[in-house]
C-alpha cells in the first residue's frame, strides 16, 4: 500500500539527503531494481547511517520477500561482528554499496509491482531490528509487514500532508523510529528529509532551508536543540509539529523548547521496539494545556506519555499479573494489532495477546500513562520497593542540576543503596537535603555523585549496564 502511494507520486520529490532528492518515480523504479539484486539473499543488513539509499533498500528488501535488517554501524568490532555472524549469508549493504543502489534503474527482468498491498505476505518478516540493548544483550525483534501496515493505517490518512509539508528525520536508521517514520510520511504524503549525522546547529539550520514543517528528535537532541537557542525564538516558522521521544526527556527541556518553538506542537512518543514504534502518545493541547494548568494533576501530565493510540489497550498489572486500578504503579502491558513481541521463533505475548514492556508505571483517572522506569531498575532498599524516576523528578527540578540518573548498588545491611548521578553542580549534601525535604529519608540518595555527562546510546538511552558497572566498582 505504501508502495502504491508512492507510485502515485509522480515527479515529486519524495525524499532529500545531503542535497539530492528522489522523485516518487524514481524511488519505485530503484526499488524494484535493487529488488531484483536482492533475490536470492536471505536477508539485507543495512550497515551505513542515513542516506538517499536507505528506503530504496527497504523496499527492495519488501519486493524481493526478504528480511530488512538495519544494525548499529556504531558498534564496536567485536559487537557488530557478533551480530553479522548471526546473519552469514545475507547481503550487507555498506556505505560504499549505496551509490549502486541510486544508480541502478528498473531492469524488464526487475519483479512488477502487484496493484496493491497483498503483493507481499503480510505474515512474512518485513524487518529484524535489535533492540538496544541498554540492560542486556541485544535482541533480534522480528516486525513482520502486518505489524507496520497496522501502525500506519490506524495513525496516518493516506495522502493527507500539504503539497509543501516535508519531516526531518534525525534519528538513525537502525532505530524503530527511524524506520517507521520513513513509512509514516511517506504514507501521508510528506517529503522525507534525512540528516546523516545531528548537529543542534545544523538541525536548525536544515529545518529553516528545508521549510521543515514536522521533526522528530530524541532527548538528548532537544536538549541540545534547546542549548543552541539560549534566548528567544528559534526562528523556525515552518515547524508544526515536533515529536520527541525513546527515553524520559527532563521537564526543564520540555518546558523551554516550549518557550523557544511557540507556534509548534509537541508530542511525547512512547513506544518500543517490539511494538513498532508509539502505542501512547501526550499531543499540542495536551504539553499546552499542562504548561498552563494551575491544578497539579493538569501540570503532572507533562510529565507523562500520553495516551493509547487508536487500536492499543494498555494495562497495569501487579507483580502477581493482576490488573490495577488508576493511580497504582506496576508493570506495564500492551495489547494491539501493531505489538510483535517476537523474537526468532519465540513469541512474548501471553495467551490473550498482552506483550510485557518490563516498564512499571501507572495510568491516571483520565488514562494518561506515566512511566516510571524499566522493572529491572527497580530499587529494593530495607524490603521497600523505590522507582528511581520519582527521584531523578526531584533532582532535575534543583536549579543547579540538568541531568540526573538514580542507580541502587549492593549493600550488605539495606539490601541496595541509592547513588545518583547528576550532570550539573552543587554541594552533594545540599542536593540530598533537596532531596529529603521533597520526599522522605528512605528515597534520599545516600551518594551523590556530579559527571559532566551520562553515558548514552546515539538514541539518548541511558547506558545503565555502563553506569552500574562503574558504580559498583567505585562505591561498593
């Protein structure tokens, strides 16, 4: 179906990267070259950042009835040799095989294009994207196309973006919101506009050449984004809609990207990769209304992600699997034609089709979901159960600090100890005394400890193997 709109596309330009652009065309007819160049392969492993290429190789993938599979070119030797090694007969497409893929044209021996979506299984693999692997090892999350084709068909109306509207897409490749945001927009009718590598400046920059009228960012880019604009307006008037999301996004960063992109609506994405991108997301009215709001409950929703989309049930269960009601936290479950939760031959979905995020968070009186961090960072002091995001909350709301992440270390009297890590400065003792005169004794950090950053993936994930490992060595 996306194929299809596209073809209808003509001599418009569809996609830009780094000064050329694809016609509608053009792309179909490179698709179905490279599709043609794919068949007999396995798979396709994408292997390169960004790049006017990237979607002429998934299609190709799609039209030659195999796997696309985009890895984390960023990977140390030794990881990405160990993710190849899982793939050994696939074609890799690195950045020096792309130009072929632009070069190529449709060949009379190229597959046709079938009129319509069922010319691909749409039970067959569409995509492998591994997971990010911040806790654990990496694992490969299978999305096969009727999974993509619900997450788009239940948020997106065909062809219904402006003849002008164009969408920045900095995030890689690899990452689920990279992928569905090329088929999102493309769906829509928007041109798709790639920035290989961010840079705030640049970012900028690329939204005001390009009249960019939709973005989508991670938090650490917004908060860059926000650091490149430290007084007024961003001078980007173009810009409707600016979508942010992947990891928890400090209030102080949202309320001034507020301030710097007034005539622009914000929405908080939350999603995973096994469920093809975004199952709740926090809209314009919503960040508006919250940033006004003088009932605290109304102004807590900033920090929140929002809403189910059309066609996902979310729910909150006990660690017993029973169901909570509004207002109590625990483990964080999805259901919806979009979710996968499968990897290899291995489904995670329960027996009524429920897929665990391993997230605990809590669902307000209205069904606004607030996640309060993955279930394995759970804190366990003296028996007493601590998410560390409520804490993190406290200490990003110091004036002195900016960024803020809250880890327990093992402790041979209380079980765990608590240890915080802050990018900012201020006097440890006085930041616990913050802390304690916020919440209560038992949730004040026992250490505080100031970086001048956190380690993070590309992505904006926290790094929390990196961080324990460090901690545990140092403040054991």
């Amino acid at each position: 179906m996306i194929l299809e709109m596209v073809a209808s596309g003509g001599d418009r330009p569809v996609v830009t990267a780094n000064g050329r652009s694809l016609t509608a065309s053009d792309l179909l007819a490179r698709a179905r070259a490279a599709a043609h160049r794919f068949q007999g392969h396995p798979a396709v492993l994408y292997l390169s950042p960004s790049h006017l290429a990237y979607p002429i190789a998934l299609f190709g993938a799609a039209l030659a009835g195999i796997p696309f599979i985009p890895l984390n070119y960023r990977l140390g030797e030794h990881q990405l040799a160990r993710l190849l090694a899982r793939h050994p007969d696939a074609l890799v497409l690195r950045p020096a095989d792309l130009d072929a893929l632009l070069s190529d044209e449709e060949t009379t021996e190229a597959p046709e294009l079938a009129p319509d979506q069922d010319s691909v299984d749409q039970d067959s693999v569409a995509v492998v994207l591994y997971t990010s692997g911040t806790t654990a090892e990496p694992k490969a999350a299978l999305l096969r196309h009727r999974h993509l084709m619900a997450y788009v068909l239940n948020t997106q109306e065909f062809a219904s973006a402006g003849e002008g509207d164009a969408a920045l897409v900095a995030v890689p490749p690899y990452h689920v919101a990279g992928l569905m945001n090329l088929l999102t927009n493309l769906y829509s009718g928007r041109r798709l506009v790639y920035l290989p590598a961010f840079d705030a400046g640049e970012w900028l920059e690329t939204v005001r050449r390009e009249q960019v009228t939709h973005a989508l960012v991670v938090p650490t880019m917004l908060a860059r984004i926000v650091a490149e604009v430290p007084a007024g307006d961003a001078g980007t008037p173009t810009l409707r809609s600016l979508a942010y999301g992947g990891a928890r996004t400090p209030r102080p960063v949202v309320e001034r990207a507020l301030e710097i992109f007034p005539g622009t609506g914000f929405v908080n994405a939350y999603g995973l990769t096994e469920t093809a991108s975004s199952v709740a997301v926090l809209g314009p009215d919503d960040h508006r209304e919250a940033l006004a709001a003088s009932d605290p409950a109304v102004r807590d929703r900033l920090g929140s992600v929002g809403r189910s989309l059309p066609g996902v049930e979310i729910e909150i269960r006990a660690d017993d699997g029973k169901p909570l009601p509004a207002g109590e936290t625990g483990l964080v479950l999805v259901r919806g034609e979009q979710i996968s939760g499968e990897y290899g031959g291995r489904s995670a979905l329960d027996a009524d089709g429920w897929f665990p995020t391993r997230d605990r968070g809590r669902l307000d009186a209205d069904g606004y979901l607030f996640i309060e961090g993955r279930a394995d960072d759970t804190i366990i002091r003296g028996g007493e159960n601590i998410a560390p995001a409520e804490i993190e909350d406290v200490l990003v709301a110091h004036p002195g600090i900016v960024e803020a992440v809250v880890i327990g270390v093992p402790d041979p009297e209380w079980g765990q100890r608590i240890v915080a890590v802050v990018v900012g400065e201020g006097d440890p003792a006085e930041v616990r005394q913050w802390v304690k005169d916020r919440l209560r004794s038992s949730k004040t950090p026992d250490t505080i400890v100031f970086r001048a950053e956190l380690p993070k993936t590309e992505t904006g994930k926290l790094l929390r193997r990196t961080l324990l490992a460090e901690l545990e060595t140092t403040h054991a």
